[in-house]
C-alpha cells in the first residue's frame, strides 16, 4: 500500500477545447505533471445525440461480462470504426487530442542504410474505440494501468525528467451524459504515470474525472485509472472513450477484424483511414505487398499514384 500523502498530489486541472498551439503546449505541460486534464465544452448536445442514436441498439444488445474486470451492470460497444462516423470524426479526431496525441506519440527513429543515414517517423494510430454505460449497482473497477497491454514497465521520474515516448498510448473519455462520483464517474490517481511501474495503486489517492455532458478527459494509459461504482437509483454513467498508441505497437482492438473494410472504405478520408490503422509505419511495417496497407480496402487491381515511401 502506498505511503503517499494525498495533499501532494498534481491538481488536475481543466482546459478549453480549443485547438490553438498555445492551448495544446498548456495541456501536454499539464499532462507530463498530472498525467490527465479536463477538456470543456468539447462536444455540443447534437453530436452528442447523434453518437447515442448510432450506438444505443448495441448497447442494449450487449451481455453482462463472464469475468470480473467488468461489472455485470456495465454494457459496452466496441468496433465504433464500423458503428458510428460521428464517434470517429467528433471524438477520434477532434483536432486537440490528435495534436496532443501526435506530441506524445510520434517516433522519430534514424538508421544506417549503407551509407546513408536515414530518417523514419511512425506516426500515432487508434488503439481502441468503447463506449461504456455503467448503470446503477455496478460496483468499482480495480485501479489499472492501460500500457499493461504494451508491457510497458516504468521506472520512477519526476515531471522535470519525462522525456516523450516514455508512454504507449494516451485515452480519451467524453461523457455522454452527466458523469458524478456517485454515478460511476472514472477515478484515476494525478501523477501516477511518473511512479515506479511494481508500486500498487491506493484508492485513497484516487480523485474522479466529473464531467457535464460534453466534456472530455484525456489520460495518460501509465496512470492508475478506473471505472467507479455507480451509487444512484436510476443515473446512467454514459462514456465514449478511445485510446490512441504508437504506430509500432500492436493495435489492443484489432482495427482490420472489428469493422467492416466497405465501412472504412465509404466512411472516411484517407487520413482517416490511416489514423485507423491503415497505414505504413515508417519503416518497412505493416505493408501490404511492399505497398500501401489501403490496398486491402480497394482490391488488388487499386493503384496508388505511387508506391508507398517505406522510409
């Protein structure tokens, strides 16, 4: 159990949704410290409405989980890519995450080829898409690391010391409706994405990202994090979250199996696509025949002006 004072704790504090470069070098600053901000005012109540109408059918359709990492009174929807194009162009690619994503996440790598040294950026690509609806009796979800899955195993820093590629993936957490402590708002603990990756969480740390419909809250995946218990009679905690990770990193929600290729195909743009996955992460991975990975969304006899630059 951990020793740490509450008080000393990072304030998480709470940010406008604009996409300005100031705005966007104040919330990576904060997010270095703290490890997860505050996003107001992000989404209107249209979007909003929208997003649930594509994803309430899926939502009812879904079964309590058979293990216990999820309460049974908590439903979800995966495979959003596939569900809602308002989800994924309101909320994925809202143009303040990706730039804080593209802070975080981007490699930069060099390499000897023969005698030329060569230069490759892998750019972030979408690691998961869920939407939770945590209804009334559910219970706490264990405190979590979400780069568990990238077996990403932090030593101790200090904010002074972080140094960008240190994280594996960044979330995002925009509620669909009000989301209060007592109705399952999720918890995380400030400043945990700094601490040795073997020190347990303590749930006498933990504060909860509240939220008015709208608003977002962006995570640092090495901060200790969960879904809370929802306390209400009748309140339904709906959040629509996504996680973004390395171009390098295996994908947690397998992009390409989830949705349907003619969906991509029709739905989205080219950056799109890419941000989704399909795209060459420089160099030379995940190619389709030495070429464009679009291929698969287009058929062999599809031809890109030219060939996919694998550096």
């Amino acid at each position: 159990m951990s020793t740490r004072d509450p008080s000393t704790l990072p304030q998480v504090l709470s940010f406008p949704p604009h996409p300005s470069p100031q705005n966007i070098e104040i919330i990576t600053s904060s997010l270095i410290t703290t490890g997860g901000v505050i996003i107001r005012n992000l989404l209107p109540p249209s979007i909003l409405s929208t997003i649930e109408s594509d994803v309430r059918p899926f939502i009812e359709a879904d079964k309590p989980w058979s293990g216990s990492f999820f309460p049974p009174q908590t439903r979800r929807v995966f495979g959003l890519a596939g569900k809602s194009p308002t989800f994924m162009t309101s909320l994925v690619a809202d143009p303040l995450y990706q730039a804080v994503c593209d802070r975080f996440l981007t490699s930069t790598f060099q390499s000897w080829m023969g005698s030329k040294l060569e230069t490759s950026i892998s750019k972030p690509q979408l690691n998961n898409t869920i939407v939770f609806s945590i209804n009334p009796g559910a219970r706490d979800q264990e405190l979590h690391r979400d780069d568990m899955i990238h077996h990403n195993l932090l030593t101790a820093i200090t904010s002074e010391e972080y140094k960008f590629g240190r994280d594996t993936g960044i979330g995002f957490f925009v509620a669909g409706k009000k989301t209060t402590k007592q109705n399952g708002a999720t918890r995380f603990i400030p400043g945990s994405h700094l601490w040795d990756g073997m020190e347990a969480p303590d749930e006498k740390l933990a504060v909860y990202a509240e939220l008015e419909p709208g608003d977002g809250f962006i995570m640092l995946s090495s901060c200790f994090h969960g879904g809370s218990a929802n306390n209400t009679k009748d309140e339904e905690r709906l959040v629509y979250s996504c996680f973004m990770t390395k171009g390098f990193l295996r994908q947690e929600e397998n992009q390409y199996l989830a949705s349907p290729k003619e969906k991509i195909r029709e739905w989205y743009s080219e950056d799109m696509q890419k941000l989704i996955g399909y795209q060459v992460s420089n160099p030379f991975l995940g190619w389709l025949d030495l070429d464009d990975p679009r291929k698969a969304l287009y058929g062999k006899d599809w031809k890109l002006d030219e060939k996919a630059d694998l550096f």
